[in-house]
C-alpha cells in the first residue's frame, strides 16, 4: 500500500547536498516524490512509496548526507497531487 508524506527537515540542511542525496536514496527505496529548498534554511520534501521503504527514507531524513546538520524532521499525511520519479525544485 503506498503512502505519502510531506517532511520538513531542520538544521543546516542546504548547501550540503541534501536534496541530491535526498533523491538518490529515494530512487534507491523506490520512492517518488520531490525536494525543495525553503526561503528560512529548511528542506521540505514530498514523498510516496511502500510503507517499509518510508520507513527507512524517515530513518535516512535524520542524518541525511555526511556534510548535513540534521536538528529536527516533521512528518505529516500527504494528500496532494504526487509526482512520477522523484524531482529537485528550485
């Protein structure tokens, strides 16, 4: 059953990758959805995949890529139009 989710992550999260690696392991999990960089710092992302593979994409959202700072990650339901494969937004 796939599942959607709107995350917000906090901390030093741009400038480091974080959407990139974002994507890559999403692609990796299977999972669609999209990233963008946030005016006040913060990463949000909309994701969509298999609840096993959510499950460790939320994991991987705390650390995120080794040059990240990652101090917080909120997740709630999603339930807007969800993207094919998964995009970087500017």
């Amino acid at each position: 059953m796939l599942i959607a989710r709107k995350y917000l992550i906090k901390g030093r999260v741009q400038g480091v990758f974080f959407r990139t690696t974002a994507a890559l392991k999403a692609e990796e999990l299977g999972i669609s959805g999209s990233a963008v960089n946030l005016p006040n710092g913060d990463v949000q992302i909309i994701a969509s995949g298999e609840e096993e593979s959510m499950q460790a994409f939320f994991e991987w959202l705390h650390e995120g890529p080794r040059q990240a700072s990652v101090t917080s990650v909120s997740c709630e339901t999603y339930a807007g139009e969800l993207p094919q494969g998964f995009t970087i937004r500017y």
